[in-house]
C-alpha cells in the first residue's frame, strides 16, 4: 500500500513538472501580441464601463539621467473618490487583502482614487524580441528557462511562476545608478535614514548585446550597492550575480564589511534573511517586491483582477516631496500615494512541505502593462496577514520602462513599517552609465574599498 502511494506521489509530481515545463504558446496565441493583445500581453482595451481605459503608450522622451518622475496632465488631476475605512466595504471586490487591513485598522488610513492612465510602453527591441520568446521561451519547474532572449519571457502566462519572471527580468535599461534611500519608521512616526547607492546591469534584457538565458547559463543581473550613511553601516557592499536556476546555482553573493576588511561570500543574502543594515524590516527576497528564487514555493494564476493599486506615483516619487512629508506614525501620509485602478494578475504562491519561510502564502498583484509588481500580501503560518508590501509604480519614458518608487513594507505586530527604493532627496535613476568588463567582481569591491 505505502509502494503504491508512493508511486502515485511520484506520478503526480512528474505530472506538475510537465504541465511546468514547455510554457511556451503557440503561433496562433503569439498572433494576439500588437493585436488584441499589447506587444508585451495585456489587453489593449479598456474595460466595459471605461473605468479602465484602452491601452495609449507614451512615446519615448526625456534625458536619460536627471529625469524624476513626472506629466504635467495626470499631476494636475483631483481625486475621484475617497476609500476609507467608512466607504471600504462598497470597494472591497477591487482591494487587496492588504489595503483592507490598513483601511480597517487606522482610522487615519485612506486612498486617493485618480483617474487611470495606461501610458507604459517598451523599446522596439524587447516588443520584437518578447513576440519570439511567446513561441520559443520554456520553464522547466518554477527557476530554470530555456530559449529565452532579451524580451518578456512569458507574454501569455500559463503557470504561477512566469508572471513573477516576466517582472524579475523586464527591461530597465541597459545599465542603471540609483540612489535606493531606506526608512524603518518606527510607530510614532520617529525614522531612521539609510543611504544606498546601487549600481545595476541587465545583461539579458539589453538590447545592444543580449544575453540569452539557455538552460543552465542564464545570468540576468549584476548588482552592487554600497552604503554612505549612517556612519554605523557606511562603507558596506553588497554583490550580487542573479541568473536562472535554484539554490546556489540561481545567486552567487559577497559582502564587503567595514570591520573585516574583506570581501566574502555570502551564502544567506537569499529569501527570508534580513537585508543587511534594515535591522530585519525587509528580507532579501522582498528587494523589488520580490526577487531570488522560486522554489519554496508553489506557484498558480489565480486570475486577472480589477485592482486599486498605486500608479502614475509622481508626486510621492518626486524631488518636490521630502522625507519628512512622506513619514506619518503608522503608515504614509497617505495624501501623497496615487491610487488608479488596473487589471492585474493575481499570482499566490504557497510554501512547499519540507521547506521553510517565515510566509507561508504570499498574494502577488501584478500590473498586466508593465508586468511590475505593485502589491503582496504575505500571511504568516497561523494564515493570518503578516506583512503587506506596497510599489508605487512610475512610469519612465525617458528609458521606455516602469519600476516602484518608492516601496513599502508595513508590519503589522509592530505597527512601524519600512520605506526603501526612494530617491527624493537625491537623484534619480541614471541610465547613462557604463561598466567596466570586471566591475561587477569580488577583486574589484575589494579594490574601491582601499581607495
């Protein structure tokens, strides 16, 4: 009896890993993108009652560096409505679990609802390159793809885990800098201020030298931040090597501590360890909203959503809003965030037997035009919400992409919450920059911090 259920235990795994494995569409599928379909896969039109509007791409401009986030026709808008914590109920179908929580728990929480705007749009490039990958672009379990270059990988998503590769490794410009400030505000609303800067590259979502991910050879990003403030975490990096597949095979890492003096590598910078410097308000794979591997999970579309969710974020995300305006005891000073409503993907991911993370569900909300993730839910092992994590999405036609700014992680035990990924008070993305060959090496950190 034990044989026979063991076999049929086995039989059924190879039975998910199938249905995993060979995502890619057919050409008739593929046909939609352009047509029906956006070049990257959302709908093109809006929806019945014009709450949501058809798809009407921003053309490419600004200068690649220097740009903050901004379009003198949707700052200038008033809110339609107001979601509070006396109104949520006649919202409820189009709110998060998280938002619910807050609208329920703080009086002073509420939402701002503007008007839609579907303005994101992609390079030439990545549209022609994401039509090929339609039909040619595989996943094999949730971490290892196969035949995929430059473009989004999974256009017309069939399993959980494609949405959340699709977001992990769009286009964001060939090479980028940014200031990444971080806040863990306490509940009376008393902060403390963290300075990141990171510089990033995306080599398989280039487009003057795309690399493609192969089965077994798919390093997507390189990443390096280092510490300026405050003095107690100064001068410490972190490097990072992303690329498809799991365990030690799908991160390498190092860190660079001020007071060893060295490089070393870092075998924890992955899933719930606590990133360095925020004293365990963010784990490594909440950076992005989500990032790292898959595999403690398993992965279902839940479905495609109307959803509020924070967009055409200008105003929190603009060099006019200062820190100070920003922090609010409990959460946000919520007259900032920009509510829209979009259709999203719902993707759940839920932890597997034998392995272990401190969220046992998590809730992704996933913006169909620009495959950004703009909201998580994340339950504890009691099935209760634990945390909820907030992007505020930009649009960014300067470099024809879309990324959160700033993002936030509220705690609901503790009542404070964490603020990363903003750029107020500094400088905004700069596209312009160019790496050396061996920058993104153990020796070369290890170099800068002798200058």
């Amino acid at each position: 009896m034990k044989s026979r259920k063991a076999l049929f235990t086995f039989a059924a795994a190879l039975s998910l890993v199938a249905a995993q494995a060979g995502a890619k569409v057919s050409q008739q599928e593929a046909d939609a993108l352009g047509k029906t379909l956006t070049p990257v896969g959302a709908e093109k039109a809006g929806n019945k009652d014009g709450s949501i509007p058809a798809w009407t791409p921003e053309a490419k401009h600004g200068p690649l560096s220097g740009e903050f986030p901004h379009n003198d026709q949707i700052d200038g808008e008033k809110p339609l409505f107001t979601i509070t914590k006396a109104n949520m109920a006649q919202y409820a179908d189009k709110l998060s679990e998280g938002h619910k929580k807050l609208l329920s728990t703080y009086d002073t929480y509420k939402m701002n609802v503007y008007p839609s705007h579907r303005l994101v749009d992609w390079p030439k490039e990545i549209q022609a390159a994401t039509a090929t990958n339609a039909v040619n672009c595989e996943i094999e379990g949730t971490d290892e793809l196969n035949n995929c270059k430059a473009g989004f990988p999974f256009p017309i998503p069939k399993t959980g885990a494609e949405p959340i590769w699709n977001h992990k490794i769009k286009w964001r410009g060939e090479a980028v800098t940014r200031y990444n400030n971080q806040m863990i505000v306490q509940s009376n609303g008393d902060y403390q201020l963290t300075k990141i800067i990171e510089d990033v590259q995306f080599p398989y979502a280039s487009i003057k030298n795309p690399v493609p991910i192969t089965k077994g050879n798919g390093e997507y990003l390189q990443y390096l931040s280092r510490v300026v403030a405050p003095p107690r975490l100064a001068g410490t990096f972190i490097l990072v090597h992303d690329k498809t597949g799991t365990g030690a095979d799908g991160r390498a890492a190092w860190l660079y501590s001020p007071g060893l003096k060295r490089i070393r590598r870092a075998p924890t910078v992955c899933c719930d360890n606590p990133y360095e410097g925020t004293d365990g308000h963010q784990f490594y794979d909440q950076v992005d909203m989500f990032n790292g591997v898959l595999e403690r999970y398993t992965w279902k579309i839940v479905g495609k959503k109307e959803v509020y969710i924070p967009y055409n974020s200008n105003k929190i995300g603009g060099n006019k809003t200062k820190y100070k305006d920003m922090v609010r005891p409990k959460h946000l000073n919520q007259d900032l965030p920009r509510y829209e409503l979009h259709r999203v993907w719902v993707v759940e991911a839920n932890l597997r037997p034998g392995t272990s993370h401190t969220f046992k569900t998590r809730r992704f909300y996933i913006d169909e035009d620009s495959w950004t993730i703009g909201l998580v839910d994340d339950y504890d092992n009691r099935d209760q919400i634990f945390q909820f994590q907030e992007g505020h999405i930009i649009n960014a036609p300067n470099i024809q992409t879309a990324t959160t700014v700033p993002e936030v992680i509220y705690h609901f035990d503790s009542g404070r919450y964490f603020i990363t990924a903003a750029w107020n008070e500094d400088k905004p993305i700069d596209g312009t920059v160019n790496f050396k060959e061996d920058y993104f090496t153990a020796a070369s950190v290890q170099k800068m911090t002798t200058k």
